[in-house]
C-alpha cells in the first residue's frame, strides 16, 4: 500500500522526522500520535503525495483518500451530492442524464429525439460504473454522516466549513481506495455520526492512518499506533491496540527510569572511586578507565520522555464596555432557495454566556460569522453596544492570513504591541525562534488554533464569539483553554460540539437554531451539546 524508506521531514531548520522507515499494509488501521506541531499532518501530506520529504523514498501503491484538516475544493459551484459522486467518476454521467431527461420532454421534435437515443447510451455507462448501487451507496454514507437531501442539493459554496468537510469525507469513503489518511475525521460530526464512523473505519479492510484526538474512535478502530515524538523526531511504531499502548508506554517509561536511576548510581560510585584514585600516579590509568566506563554506561541509556509543552492560555481582560455591549434584532440568513434561520434575537450582556445548538447545517456558525461582522444578515441588524471589543475565533481559521508568517498575524492583530512583546506572548504558545517566522499555510490544524487563539489574547476583547475552539487540540491544550473559558471575565457566545467546553462555559442562556429560540440554560440541554 505505502512503504516508507528512511523517510526525513524537515520544517527550515527544525527536524520533525530522522530516517522513519515503516509500511502501510491492508488491515493496518494505524493511530499517529503525537503533540500538536510535532509533525503528523507534515506526514500524512507527504505520505499523500502533496509534499516531498528532505530525506528518504515513499512508495505508493494505488490511490490513496486523504481528509486534511482543511479541505479545499476548487469549484465552488459544484453541487455537493456530485462532488460525492465525482469520487467514481459518476457526477459527469448523472449530470448528463438529469440534462438528457430535461431535453427528453422538450417539444422540439429534433431535440426530443436526439435526447431518446442520448439517453440509453448514458444509462448504460451509469450501469456500468456501478450505476444505481453506487448511488445508494453515496446516499447510505452521506445520510450517516448528517447530509441530507437539503445539503446535498447546495452547490459548495454555499455550504459552511463544516459541511464541506463532511462532503469531503463522504466523498473519500464513497471512493474505495485502498488506503486511507484521515485528519481529525470527527471534527464537525455529532454523536451518532462519529458512532456510525467508528464502525465503519473499524470494518475497513484498506490501510488506514488515522489522526484524531478522540481517545474513544483511536480505541474503537486502531490495532497499530505511531507515536511522533517531537522531541527526538523519531516515530516510535507500536503493534497492538490504542489501550494496550498507552500500557506500554507508561511502562517504558517506568523501566528507562528505573534504568537511568541504577546506571546514575553505579556510575556515581565509579566517578568517586576515580577521583580517589586520580592523586595517586600509579593509578592514574585505571582512574580514567573508570571515568570512561562510567561515560559509556550513561550514553547508551534511552533518554527519559520528555514532557511535552503546552500553551499556557488566558483569555485577556477584558475592555471597559456598556450594560448590553452587542445586540441583534430579527436576524436571518438564506442561501438562494434554502432558508437558514430566521427571526433571530439576541441581547449580550456584558460578561453574559451563552451557547448556541442546532443541528448540523443549522446556521450555528453563519450567525457567529454575522455577530462578528464577517458577513451580513438577509434581515435583521446587529447592533454594537458602547464599547463593544469583539474577538471571533473561527473554526476554518479565517481570521488568519495564511499567506504571512506567525509573527505578522500577530503584529496585524495588535499593531499597538511592540515586537518584543508580540514574541513574548507567542513565546507562551509555542511559537518560539524560528517558530514565529514560519508561514501560517504550513501549520498544523493544532497550530493554527493557537495561533488564532493567541490574537484572542491581545484583543481585549469583551464578547468572545467563539466556534468550535477544542477542535483540533491536543488533551493538554485543550485542558488550557477550559481553564481559561472558566476564568474569562467578559461575554462568550460559543458553538461547540465539545460537551467539556460547555461545561467549563457554564452557561446561563442557550439559543436553539434554526428556530431561534432562547431559554435559560439548564442541564436537559447538556444531552444536545454532542448531538448539536
């Protein structure tokens, strides 16, 4: 399927990966693992093809599907179910039948029987292809993965990030390759989505690479993992279960301590006995024979794991602002024919909490957008209180301008700061060195939303509109920024799937989408969060 040859991945001047050499066989279900930034979705590119490696050879078997964090389509205006089917090669041949069956009815003579003898051609290649099957099965995947028939007849561009991602998975899994690289795949699904997606990836007989920080879908699915250690940049390979290696790992770590305690303490009493004898001429020789042994014995241990450093994240205090600093007033949204929401009223009090529910495709992130002024309702009008400071942290990543580095993401989003203060604050989220100068399109999905999390920081903001802001985060980072929802003095309006998020937020209110409904918050509605 994959074979991968003392592989080598660099990022300027930073290893990410020394001489990996690993296959990728059918019935491997692999979980990479490894801090954000340490190199995975680096890897999972380059095994795809979409980058080379410094070092090293990749060999491809057949096609390979691969989900990045941040799908992109060219053609926007393709509709969704024939992106889906575009996989097989299907979308063209249906496109000319739906065209064939128009011309079919039309009352020219000459057209109406050019389309009669166009269309058993066009049927029969359907046929072929896999035909209705096929089809039933585009429709089977997409349905479980929270698609329906309202969704699939937009084209992509009026779809929200999610739903394109979600296309994109569907398409991917509807191809039929015989390897599989995934990229955080249950980012944007519900629960009974990601269930569906367990059994599924746990049934496939194709290699699979799958990164994910779902503790629940790496156990369910995985019978291999690879751990990328971003402080050695070596990829660990370990032939068993998602739970049998977090068994092992806690004993390998174990025996290099115990190991690294007995050779310090051996070699201690060797340096002791040396320096005794380095007075004496006469055993000068053996003093120093004793000083080498003891050297040998420390360099041939196994380094100790290295713990791996989080961001350390706090919300900035937030600007002095006005009883209700932002407001919306019957606010609503449609995508040509598809209505969206409508009706929506919203009051923000300052240092208010709210979370927003829905269905997937419901608006939840089009009324964020349209709270943060990124885009503008149908109806309706928002309105900014006195001294209202809005930070919108976007799921997609938009408010970052993938074409600077790190540091001028962050000089845009403070011009106010100096540099050194920029780079101390990018310092506490890791972007440190040569780290800070390194385009944004290269970043992981993890580092990314430090990075969009870091211009939060220096905002002042005191209504932090906030969509999605675990996806993508390792445990520990996500642990930060719960901590730091729990603490924030100001005003959050948050879309989440994550019921953690909610609970560190504790809301007092909620707003039901598309309806528009708002209620205070109460612990029935916790049951929807993952489902929403």
């Amino acid at each position: 399927m994959i074979n991968a040859q003392g592989v080598e991945l660099r990022i300027g001047a930073r290893v990410l990966l020394e001489s990996a050499t690993f296959r990728i066989a059918p019935g491997d279900r692999i979980g990479l693992v490894g801090r954000n930034g340490a190199g995975k979705t680096t890897l999972t590119k380059t095994l795809a093809g979409e980058t080379l490696p410094s070092a090293g050879k990749i060999v491809r078997g057949n096609e390979i599907g691969y989900l990045p964090q941040d799908p992109r389509t060219g053609d926007l205006e393709v509709v969704a179910m024939d992106r889906v089917l575009s996989a097989r090669g299907l979308d063209e041949i249906v496109r000319n039948m739906r065209e064939t069956e128009g011309a079919m009815a039309s009352a020219d003579v000459a057209t109406h029987e050019a389309a009669m003898e166009r269309y058993p051609k066009l049927e029969a290649r359907f046929v072929a292809a896999g035909g209705y099957s096929a089809e039933s099965e585009a429709e089977t995947i997409t349905s479980n993965l929270g698609l329906d028939d309202r969704i699939l007849a937009q084209t992509l561009g009026t779809l929200s990030g999610g739903q394109r991602r979600r296309i994109e998975l569907a398409r991917i899994l509807f191809s039929g390759v015989d390897t599989l690289l995934l990229d955080e795949p249950t980012n944007h699904l519900d629960a009974d989505s990601i269930v569906w997606l367990r059994e599924y990836l746990r049934n496939y007989s194709g290699g699979l690479i799958i990164i994910s920080h779902d503790n629940d879908l790496l156990r369910a699915v995985v019978n291999k993992v690879f751990h990328l250690d971003a402080n050695r940049g070596e990829l660990d390979q370990y032939n068993m279960g998602w739970d049998k290696y977090l068994e092992q790992r806690e004993t390998d770590e174990r025996r290099r301590r115990r190991e690294r305690q007995n050779a310090e303490k051996k070699a201690s009493t060797l340096l002791a006995q040396a320096e005794k004898m380095r007075a004496k001429a006469t055993k000068a020789v053996a003093a120093q024979n004793m000083i080498k042994r003891a050297e040998r014995m420390m360099s041939g241990l196994e380094g100790e794991r290295v713990s791996d450093k989080v961001a350390h994240l706090r919300f900035p205090k937030p600007s002095p602002c006005g009883k209700t600093p932002l407001t919306a007033t019957g606010l609503s949204k449609a995508y040509g024919s598809q209505e969206v929401f409508t009706g929506v009223d919203l009051a923000i009090d300052r240092g208010s909490r709210v979370v927003i529910l829905g269905f997937n495709g419901a608006g939840k992130t089009t009324l964020l957008r349209i709270l943060g002024g990124v885009d503008q309702p149908d109806t309706g009008q928002v309105h900014p209180g006195h001294g209202l400071k809005i930070g919108y942290y976007a799921q997609e990543h938009e408010t970052l301008d993938m074409n600077l580095t790190v540091l001028e993401n962050m000089k845009h989003s403070a011009p106010e700061l100096g540099e050194t203060e920029v780079r101390k604050v990018l310092g506490s989220f890791l972007f440190s060195g040569d780290d800070a100068e390194k385009p944004t399109r290269v970043l992981s999905g993890g580092e990314k939303t430090r990075l969009a999390l870091a211009t939060l920081v220096v905002s002042s903001a005191n209504v932090l509109l906030l969509d999605e802001p675990t996806n993508n985060l390792d445990p520990a980072s996500r642990a930060e920024i719960l901590g730091a929802l729990s603490t924030y003095e100001g005003a959050v309006v948050m879309v989440t799937h994550d019921d953690g998020a909610v609970a560190a937020l504790a809301p007092e209110r909620v707003l039901l989408l598309p309806d528009g409904d708002e209620d205070l918050w109460n612990d029935s509605y916790a049951e929807l969060v993952s489902l929403a």
